[in-house]
C-alpha cells in the first residue's frame, strides 16, 4: 500500500496541489469567517474536495491495483459525501427548500453511510484500470450497488446544481448577491459536469476507462469560492445572516404592505404580538391592524400613506395597535420598496411604545404635580450651568419675579438685576463663596419684581462638581416668605407685647391678692375677737359662718394666684426634699376642718435617687390633693386617713395620694379636672384645686390619673420625669 512510484509527478501534482489549497481553505472557513451552520457546511464540502483531492494523488503514484484499492477505500468517504453536502450546502444557501427538519437531513445523508459501509467493507469487487497520465482508476461498472452508489452521488451533486442555477437566475435586483451565486454555480458546475461524463458515464456506458478529472476540475470550486470570498464578500456578516433570521430576531414587528395594502409580510415577532398565522396575514389589510382614535387621527395615516407611495420616507409616526392582550402603542416608520425604479410596496417597521408611553405619561403628571405643588406653596427651582452661563426657572419662579413663565431669557446678570439693590452685594457675596468653597447655602434676600413689588425670599441652593472638583452647575430653590415674615413680624410685636401684659398682669395680681388678703386678715381677726367676748349663741353660729366663709374666700384668692403662677411662670428645677415639703404642708393643713374633726395624715417615702422638679408646682399639687382629703373625709368612718406615698427613681417620681373618704362617682370622674368645676353644690373648695393639679402636672410632662368610688375614697396616681 506505501509502494509508490514518481514515474508520472505532474498527474500527481495535479492532484495534491489543490489539495493543499483547499486545506488552506477550510482553515481560513474555520478562523476568520462566522460559525453557524451554513459555513460549518461549506467547510466539511472543501474539505470532503481536498480529501478526494489527496485521494487521487495517491492512486495516481501506487504501483498496484491493490495499493489503488487500499487508498480509494480507506478514503472513499470524500467522494460519497461529496454529493449530499454539496446540495446540504446548496439548500441553506438558496434557501429555496423551506423544510430542513432533522428527519429530512438524516434521510440526505443515510444512503452515504450504507454505500460507505459497503464500499469499505468489499462487500462486492472494485474494479481498477490504469490509465497513463492519471493513474488508476475504478470502473463501478462490474455490480449494481456500485452503479447505484455513483448515479445517487451524481444526482445530489446534479441537483444541487440546478438549485444554484434557478436561484441566480431568480436574483434580479442585488447585483453583489447575484455575482456571489453566479460564481459558486460555475464553481460547482465545472467538476460535476466533468465527473458525470469522464467518471461515471465512460465506465458504466461505453465500458470505457475512467479519466479521474473530477478531484482536478475541483479547482475551480476552489478558484470561484476564492473570487466569492475576496472580491463579493461571500459569508460576510450581513449576507450570512438570512434576512428572514435576522428580521426574525429583532424585537420589531416589521412587516411589508402591497401597493393594494394587503400584508405580503411580518415576522415572527410581529405575528407573535398581533395574535396572526401566516395563513391570516395573507387575507389581512393594514387597515385592520391599526386603532384610529378619531377621524383626524385615521385622517393623518392616509396622508402619511401618500407620501411614502410618493417614495418619500416618513418616521416617527405615533399610532396604535389591535392584539389579543388589548391596544399597544407604537411607533411607525414607514419605507418605500423600490425595484427598478418602481414601487413595490412599503415597509413598515413598529416599536412598542406602550410602557414607553406610560411612563411618559406618569411624567408629565408628576411634573404637572410638582408645578402645581410649586405654585400652591410658591416654592420655585432653579438651575444654573456654569460653563454655557445659562440659568433654567421653573414657572413658579417666574411668577414670583413678575414674569410670565419663559417670557425672559435668564443669566446670571439678569438674576442679579431683579435683587433688591441694599440686598444686590450681599447676595453676589453668598453666591461667590459658594462657587469658591462648593458648600450648600440658605439665606433670604428681597427682590423687585417686575412690577415694582418687593418680595422676600428664601434661597436655598447647592453646587456640583465635576471628578476634578471643579464647578459644573448650581441649582436650588427660591420661596416666596414674603406673607410668612411679615406675619412673623407681627406675630413678634404681639409677643412682646403679650409679655408686657402679662408683666402687668403680675404685679396686678401679687397688688389684689395682697390689697384683698389684707382686709380679710382683719376681718378674720374681728371675728374670732367677737367670738371669744359673745356668749349668745345664736350670734356665735352666725360669727362661725362668717368666718368660714371669710376662710373661703381667702383660699379661693389663694387659688387665683397659684393659678396665674402656674400659667405663665417658667418652671424652675431644684432639687427637691419631699420630707420638708410634706412635713410644711401637713402642720399648714391639720387644723383645716372647721369642725375640728381630726384626719390621720400618714406619709411613705421610698427614694433611690435625688429628684429635680419645679417645687412650687409640686407643692401645689400636693397641697391641693391633700386638702381635699381632708376636706372631704368620711365622717361614718371610725379612723378617716389620707396617706401619701411617694417613690423616687432616676426616672420619675410615683406620687400617689389615697384616703377613705366620701369618693367620687365614676359619672364624675372625666369632669373634676375642670376649672370651677364641683361636684354638687354643697362642696366646700373653689372648683379650682384638682383644676390646678392637673395643669401642674400637665407643664411638667407628667401624667395623673384618678381611681375612686362613692363612699369608699379615692386614689390619685401621679408621675412626674425626673429632670
């Protein structure tokens, strides 16, 4: 089998030659040019050429029949799959046979692998005859499979030929695509034609030796794939993607009209989202497709129509859509299709604007929300770019200067011109050092509109730079304060003048309360003089209501000005000792009771921490709460108390004061806190004690609550923070 004679070189370098070449081939097929199944193809066929190329350069330099056989069958499997991927080729490239199913496919291929089988297997005698100049060469004329085998290859390689042939022929309008087709069709044509006659029908007709020219001619496969790919740009990117593909892939709905308007085409994205079959498409007008929002709209379409039937190109089109999930909203782009001059029909391509839309929509509405916000709280925006020294007003800050919105061009000068002039260099100054130092800044400043008006405003603004920590731009805000200060203004000379008052107020109170104590002192003095030096006892019974009436009236004053202490005094904290507070209070209240009925005061005092309070409102508080135990004890109890507890922590102070008095109706609790408020008309106080309680504890933050029940007494639970 490696017995090889060079008595005949060029027969050989006939052969091998080419075969280098179209080795070279494929591996440039296989660097440079996109892989996909086209030239995955194209590549296996070249090399399948160079393949039996090589094939007939051995036979020719064998010495035997046997050593011809050896080779030709060892390397018979690039002549019998010659034919079938030559048409394989053909059909992706032609794309005039739609169906290329894996079924169809195997079927191509499957008759190859059986003669394959047979061939390497000897299942029937191989025949070889040696001619001089091209060497040996196979009969396949001595047994029908081997007849078979050649006439199958040769109808494939035939076929494909034809293919190629009716394609170019149809191609009329791409002249590159009709230069690359023409080439690879005589390309092909050349070698099958010589291998029909030299090869298949010379030995199986006229029983004459085969002349091996097929792997020779196969050079001009070689020559006019080369032509193909340098100068026509064969299986560049944008011929090799199939147009049907590439549409296909694109998430448009690209679609082709008829001058009549039928649709002649849509691709595959655009039946999907229009809910259509091939089948429909051919039986639908454009004008189904389409949702007109008002005659002026449908009005607008047709007009667009004519001109692209005019060969003008018109983009940009907004319209609507029909599909099985509800409207969408598109944008149009209309394109002549124009073939020698004449029109053919139009092309339209058409995005899915709906979401699109719906966020502009949502937009505009919260721009229309923001002017309007801007407008109710006469808050205007601005933006300043330095670079190009222009300035961009909102509306409102528009109206806030006297100027219809846009009604001005706006720099920085014209800015500066409507500032107030005593204002002008203050603000230049602020704005200056913010340029210079990049910091935020707030301040006001008046300006004249331009009516003349002036206006206060507060400015807030702040800077950008760029990577290089220089200025690119400034923007904030301006508000028009002019109604806030000169309410604040106002609102300032009240308060000053409320201070005065109350100032006023004092000294009157501290004058009446001490102008009508006095009196009463002497009364009260008179009184119990009176009753010492009368025996009389009705005169005694009169002398004893006249005095607690004196007494009534002198804790009602009393109550007054704790009152007016505790409304408008500022709290004073000191540390405070609720032992000393106690003890004064109760020797104040344990002589109270006019009848001379004795109360048990019982105190508990539990502290963990010092407290911090205002003491004067403490005492109030305690005082009041304390009396009226005391004042309101039950006298069909054997041993009437009050007991006061008190627990001090870091937080708070826990005050409760409770006793077994008269009670309290719960009908009445939401109630006794009021001012002047008394339980029934036989009460004794003023109404304004628990009043007083409950507005101390309110100013110190504190909290109070009330437990008790008619004739078992009650329960007052306070808790004071601990400041």
């Amino acid at each position: 089998m490696f017995n090889f004679t060079f008595q005949n070189p060029y027969g050989f370098l006939c052969a091998f030659l080419p075969a280098l070449f179209n080795l070279a081939l494929v591996v440039y097929i296989l660097i440079f040019l996109p892989r996909n199944r086209i030239t995955n193809v194209f590549a296996l066929a070249t090399f399948a050429c160079a393949l039996w190329q090589i094939t007939d350069a051995f036979i020719r330099i064998t010495a035997t029949a046997a050593a011809a056989d050896f080779w030709d069958s060892v390397l018979s499997i690039s002549w019998i799959f010659i034919g079938p991927l030559c048409i394989h080729f053909t059909i992706l490239y032609t794309q005039m046979i739609k169906s290329q199913s894996r079924i169809y496919i195997s079927l191509l291929y499957a008759p190859g692998f059986i003669f394959l089988a047979l061939y390497q297997g000897h299942y029937y005698e191989h025949p070889f005859q040696y001619t001089p100049f091209w060497g040996w060469g196979n009969l396949h004329n001595k047994n029908v499979i081997d007849i078979i085998q050649i006439y199958w290859a040769s109808a494939l390689a035939f076929t494909s030929l034809v293919l190629l042939c009716l394609y170019t022929f149809k191609i009329k309008s791409d002249e590159l695509l009709k230069q690359q087709s023409l080439l690879i069709t005589i390309g092909i044509a050349i070698p099958t034609i010589t291998a029909i006659i030299t090869q298949v029908i010379f030995p199986t007709v006229f029983q004459k030796p085969p002349i091996t020219l097929t792997s020779t001619f196969l050079t001009f496969f070689s020559i006019a794939t080369v032509l193909a790919l340098k100068k026509y740009r064969l299986f560049s990117v944008s011929d090799l993607i199939n147009n049907k593909t590439l549409l296909d892939s694109m998430p448009l709905i690209v679609f082709s009209v008829s001058k009549e308007k039928r649709i002649t085409y849509m691709n595959h994205f655009g039946l999907q989202t229009l809910g259509l079959t091939m089948k429909e498409l051919s039986a639908t007008n454009i004008n189904e497709l389409f949702i007109y929002e008002s005659k002026e709209h449908e009005k607008k379409m047709n007009e667009v129509w004519k001109r692209t039937v005019e060969y003008e190109q018109v983009e940009n089109v907004e319209s609507a859509f029909n599909t099985p999930k509800g409207k969408i909203d598109i944008i149009l782009s209309y394109n002549p299709i124009i073939n020698n001059n004449k029109l053919e029909g139009v092309l339209f391509t058409a995005r899915d604007m709906t979401e699109l839309k719906k966020s502009n929509q949502l937009l505009l509405k919260k721009e229309g929300m923001l002017e309007e916000a801007q407008r109710l709280s006469h808050i205007g925006s601005w933006e300043w770019d330095i670079q190009t020294n222009t300035v961009l007003w909102s509306d409102e800050l528009y109206r806030m200067y006297g100027y219809k919105p846009g009604e001005i061009p706006i720099t920085y000068e014209t800015f500066l011109q409507n500032i107030h002039p005593d204002d002008r260099e203050f603000v230049n100054n602020i704005i200056q050092k913010a340029y210079n130092d990049h910091q935020p800044f707030n301040f006001y400043h008046r300006i004249l509109r331009n009516d003349g008006t002036e206006v206060i405003v507060d400015a807030q603004g702040e800077v950008t730079v760029d990577k290089n920590n220089n200025i690119i731009r400034m923007n904030g805000t301006g508000q028009d304060v002019t109604e806030l200060k000169t309410k604040e203004a106002i609102l300032k000379n009240q308060n000053e003048e409320l201070q005065k008052i109350n100032a006023e107020l004092d000294k009157f109170v501290y004058s009446v309360t001490h102008d009508l104590r006095a009196p009463l002192t002497s009364m009260l003095g008179v009184v119990e003089i009176a009753e010492e030096d009368n025996q009389d006892v009705l005169m005694k019974k009169r002398l004893t209501l006249l005095k607690t009436n004196i007494k009534k009236l002198d804790q009602f004053i009393l109550d007054i000005m704790d009152y007016s202490l505790n409304a408008r005094q500022e709290i004073k904290k000191e540390e405070i000792n609720f032992h000393s507070v106690l003890d004064e209070i109760t020797q104040k209240l344990k002589y109270i009771n006019a009848d001379g009925s004795s109360v048990d005061i019982r105190v508990k005092i539990i502290s963990t921490a010092p407290f911090r309070s205002d003491k004067s409102r403490i005492s109030i508080m305690l005082n009041n709460l304390i009396s009226n135990s005391i004042r309101y004890s039950n006298p069909n109890v054997n041993d009437p108390f009050v007991e006061i507890g008190v627990h001090v922590t870091d937080k708070e102070a826990n005050i409760i004061v409770s006793d077994n008095g008269i009670g309290i109706g719960e009908e009445f609790h939401d109630k006794i806190f009021e001012m002047f408020y008394r339980v029934s008309h036989t009460s004794v106080g003023t109404g304004l004690g628990l009043y007083l309680v409950k507005e101390s504890v309110k100013k110190l933050n504190g909290k109070i609550k009330v437990e008790s029940q008619k004739e078992k007494g009650s329960t007052f639970s306070i808790y004071i923070p601990n400041d």
